[in-house]
C-alpha cells in the first residue's frame, strides 16, 4: 500500500480560478467562521456587501445554502487541462458539454450511483431520479431540481457569467498579489513532493493534518492558498484528492529584516494560557474539538478560534478518518526545536550584522 501511494501523481496548481473559487464560497457562505481565517470576517463581509444585488442574489441562488456550486467547481476545474487563470479555464468551462457540468455540482453532493440512466435522469431534471439519487439528502432535492430545469446550456452560461461579474466587480484587486504567492508556493511544493510519500507531503503542506488517503484516489491535487490561511481543505471528486493548504509565509511580501513570520506567529500563539491550556491537554492524548471545549467551559467557537492559531503556528497534528471525515487533535512538539533553532539563527544574525556595522564605522 505505502508503494502505490508513493507512485501516486502529486500536482501542485498555484492558479487564479481556484482562489476566486474560494473567495467566493468563502464570502458568501454564513455557516463558515469567517474570523477564524486570517485574512478576518470583516474582510470577507467587505467583500459580499460591495457585490451589487442583483448579482449577489444569484451567486446565492446558483450556489445554494452553503455554496456548494462554488465549492464542486474546483473539482470540475481539476479536470481542465490548464493553466490555472480565470480566463483560460472560464473559457474552457463554457466548451463543456452542460449535462456534464450538471453532474459534476451533483457528484459534490453525493457518490453517484453505477446507474447511468439514472444519472442522466436526474441531471436532467428528473424529480423522481434526483430523489433516488439524492436519496440520502432529500432537503437538496428541490434546489437541485430548480438549477437543471434549465434550458440546456442556461445553467452553464449563469454561472460563468456570475464568475466573470463577480471577479471583475469584486475580487479584481486582490487577483494579482494572490496569483503570485500561490505560483511561487506551488512551484516549490511540486519539488517537495517529487518522489516523496504523498501523506507526508499533505502533512507538510497543511501544518500538521495527518490524513490517509484512501483507495480509488489516482491522482493527488495540491491547491496552496493565500485567502484560506491557517486552514485547509480536502475534497474528493471521482478519482481526484484535492488539498487546498495555506501559502506559507515566505511567499507573502515580507520586509528581510524581519524575523522569520512563523517563529513570530508560534511564539504569539504560546502567548495566552487557554491556548497553553490546550496544548498541554493534547500532550496528555489526542481529543476533539467538543471535547477540549467541554474542558475547558468554553464555545467550541473559542476553541476552533485558538486552535486556528495553534495550526498556523504548526503546533497541532490533525488525525482525519478518511471514512467520516472526523478529525481529533494532538501535539507537534518537534516545532519547538526547529523554532528554537531558527530564532538563535535570527537572533545570531543580527548580533554579527551590528558586529560588522561597528568593525566598518
């Protein structure tokens, strides 16, 4: 097994698309803690209330009630032959015959059965195939059958032009710094990954999940983002394992003065006792999230939020189930060393530059 998983092939896409994508779930969608995420709620909340209404209202319609379009899109995107702008794969999205964009928003939802009649059925905007096909999620049935009925190609062309407004209208300004530090994270993770095992590579990437990947996966997507720092996202479409993972710090305009920003962020978040409190508690065994808020009495919301910072900072090791998706939460005690180490070399650096400056003046 750990063979196979060594021969798996391991892209890494720095591209536009993929943040706009992002961007776009992430502004609109209300169930997601926008404050957890660096870049903070208000900036996201910015973004949605400077979106003119009328095209908010269908990016809400065509995305439903957790944006799920916006999410299954990366996954179609990851079948697109490149390179990874707006442009380029929008343009390629509108070649697309509709019954299969259809069915690749209804994969997200759901693993499609073997039946293809069936799929073809629903896609097309049968109510008695979406409901055996939907048959676990009966509430999605109805907001599905309003999108594929439809004319055909209706579909398609909405939600390329709900893309194309919106990046134009709204994420425009910030496209430009976002590609570069992605092209740049993506370039150096794809030779990390070469000839590595991919679980360590995701491990890697994402600060510390610890995620088997599970059988059927024939091609492993690495998807570095600057909008979705500390976190991480894993998904599945078909054969296709996608990680969107943070961009690391050195790829986001820095003064080289400065200390290194992750040994800034790791000693920030040793700064507070709850955050403490957590760690020396995932020291004594892995637990999770409802379980640390339990212990100590307060909203798991609290606790996502620090535990945010723990994960940026690389302290906390996250154990996904493949199977329910249930994640419990440990320690990463060799970051302190590599902490200690690189704070001594800044430190170090600084004395023999002053040394130096004194020996010249």
């Amino acid at each position: 097994m750990t063979q196979v998983r060594r021969q798996l092939p391991v892209e890494a896409v720095g591209g536009s698309i993929y943040e706009l994508l992002l961007t776009i779930w992430l502004a609109f969608d209300s169930g997601e803690e926008q404050n957890s995420f660096e870049l903070g709620g208000d900036w996201f909340k910015a973004l949605a209330e400077s979106t003119d209404a009328d095209l908010r209202s269908e990016i809400e319609f065509l995305g439903g009630g957790q944006c799920l379009t916006w999410c299954a899109l990366r996954g179609l995107v990851a079948f697109a032959p490149g390179p990874y702008d707006v442009d380029t794969v929008l343009a390629w999205i509108e070649t697309l015959d509709p019954a299969a964009v259809r069915e690749a928003l209804l994969a997200y939802e759901c693993t499609l059965p073997d039946d293809a009649r069936l799929v073809d059925r629903a896609v097309a905007g049968d109510i008695s195939a979406l409901e055996s096909v939907l048959a676990d999620k009966p509430d999605s049935v109805e907001w599905y059958r309003q999108l594929f009925e439809m004319d055909e190609g209706e579909l398609r062309h909405r939600l390329v032009d709900a893309l194309r407004r919106w990046r134009t209208d709204v994420f425009a300004p910030f496209e430009a710094d976002f590609a570069q530090a992605t092209a740049e994270a993506a370039r150096a993770t794809q030779a990390l990954a070469k000839g590595a095992d991919p679980e360590r590579v995701i491990e890697g990437v994402t600060n510390g999940l610890d995620y088997r990947i599970p059988p059927g996966v024939s091609r492993l997507v690495l998807v570095p983002s600057v909008v979705l720092r500390p976190w991480a996202v894993i998904d599945r479409y078909r054969d296709v394992l996608m990680v969107a993972f943070p961009v690391a710090d050195e790829y986001i305009g820095t003064d080289p003065e400065a200390p290194p920003a992750w040994v800034v962020k790791l000693h920030k978040a040793l700064g507070d006792e709850k955050r403490l409190r957590i760690l020396r508690r995932l020291s004594e065994s892995a637990t999770t999230l409802d379980d640390l808020a339990e212990i100590l009495d307060v909203t798991k919301s609290t606790v996502h939020h620090h535990v945010g910072l723990l994960r940026s900072a690389g302290l906390v090791r996250v154990v996904i189930d493949p199977v329910t998706g249930a994640k419990t939460y440990g320690p990463r005690s060799s970051v302190l060393p590599e902490a200690r180490r690189a704070l001594d070399e800044y430190l170090t650096a600084g004395f023999e530059s002053q040394t130096t400056l004194r020996r010249e003046a």
